[in-house]
C-alpha cells in the first residue's frame, strides 16, 4: 500500500470523445508522503484518473489522501493518531513518561466509542490530523477536546494500516502521559484503566486491536 495526498485535481480532458459510462472524469494530482519528514513534499507527481461520482462520493479535496494497493485498487486514506495513556496519576511521585520507562505493571487508557458507524467499540483515544498539523500537535488537540486533559507526548509506538471497507485508515500511535486535568468523557460512553492482562477483555475496533501485541510486546 502506498500513502498519497491530492495535491490538484482538474478536469480529464476526453476531448471529442463521449463521456464515460459512470460520468464525467478527473484527474488526481498525487504525492507520495514522506515518512521521513512528514511536512516536505518530494514534488514527485503522480497522475491518476478516476470519477468525479467517486471524489465527491468519498469527499476527496486537495489536501486530503488516498491509498493506493499493489493491485490498484484505491481508497480514501485517513491519516489520524491515537495516545496510549499510560496511568500516572496512581504512582507517587511518578509524573512524567522518562520517570515511567522503569514501572512495573502499568495501566493503560482506553476508551469506548459513543458516536458513528464504530460506536460501542474500544479504542486508544485520538482522532483526525488537520490541515497543517504535526500528528503530536493533532494528538495533544484531539485529547484535550475528548477528554479535556492535557498530555506530554512521548515516543512514537507503532503506524497501523488498515483497510476498512471503505476507507484506510493510517494511524500513528504514541506513548503519552497526562500532565494537567481530570479526565471528563465529552465524546466516549466509557471508559477504563487496564493493565497488561486485562488488554483483551474488551472488544477493540480492528485497527486499535492491531496494536495490543506491540504493547504487550514492548510492555
């Protein structure tokens, strides 16, 4: 799979020709992403042509991105990120992420979805990256607005890819402590600590569950 954000799109130009069969056509001016460095563009152009049906019906812009699979199908990409709390307030003296790296039995944030087509799912908390966001900026956003906390963002734990089925979804994952405020749900119906065993006692929506052995593996 391969991550592309839209940086124009025009008119197909079929000339005399007939219109397609599913209506008018556009063409996608694509960039591939950077991993590297997320905010400078490789000006490595690729051109694709597909519906003007489908764009609107996947609510595609400029700035906005797409997946492409080795096979050529393509789907609507949705970059986002996720925060795996880890609970600090439980621990005397132990505040910040560098203090944690040693702790035993650590208790991990997570959150049951109380909106959309996933509700009742768990998840690690976070949400979209907008226009002209670093994810670490997205993420310390994301949580203040759902859980009205401010966070310290540590390292980056793992990316997860996954296909839904009509959309892909890129979510970059981090490892975060809270530093100021009490935890109030605004958007979740429920909540809770677990510790390592307890990981799997919830049903995680498929992208979040991708992300439990990489915990359990590092943790």
């Amino acid at each position: 799979m391969s991550l592309y954000q839209i940086e124009k799109i025009t008119e197909a130009d079929f000339g005399c020709e007939e219109c397609p069969a599913d209506g008018p056509h556009a063409y996608l001016y694509l960039n591939k992403w950077n991993d590297e460095k997320e905010n400078e563009k490789n000006h490595s152009f690729h051109r694709i042509e597909v519906s003007e049906k489908w764009i609107s019906e996947n609510g595609l812009s400029e700035g906005r991105f797409i997946d492409i699979d080795k096979d050529g199908t393509i789907r609507k990409a949705i970059r986002v990120v996720a925060a795996v709390i880890i609970d600090n307030k439980s621990i005397s003296g132990k505040t910040s992420l560098e203090s944690l790296k040693k702790t035993v039995n650590k208790r991990i944030f997570a959150t049951k979805r109380g909106y959309g087509e996933f509700k009742g799912g768990w998840e690690f908390p976070g949400g979209k990256i907008e226009e002209g966001e670093t994810p670490r900026e997205a993420l310390m956003r994301e949580i203040k607005e759902e859980i009205d906390v401010e966070i310290e963002v540590g390292r980056m734990i793992d990316r997860v890819e996954y296909n839904y089925p009509t959309f892909h979804l890129s979510m970059d994952c981090f490892e975060c402590v809270i530093e100021n405020g009490s935890i109030i749900l605004k958007e979740h119906e429920d909540a809770k600590w677990l510790c390592l065993e307890e990981l799997e006692s919830v049903e995680w929506l498929p992208a979040d569950e991708g992300l439990i052995e990489v915990i359990k593996r590092d943790w």
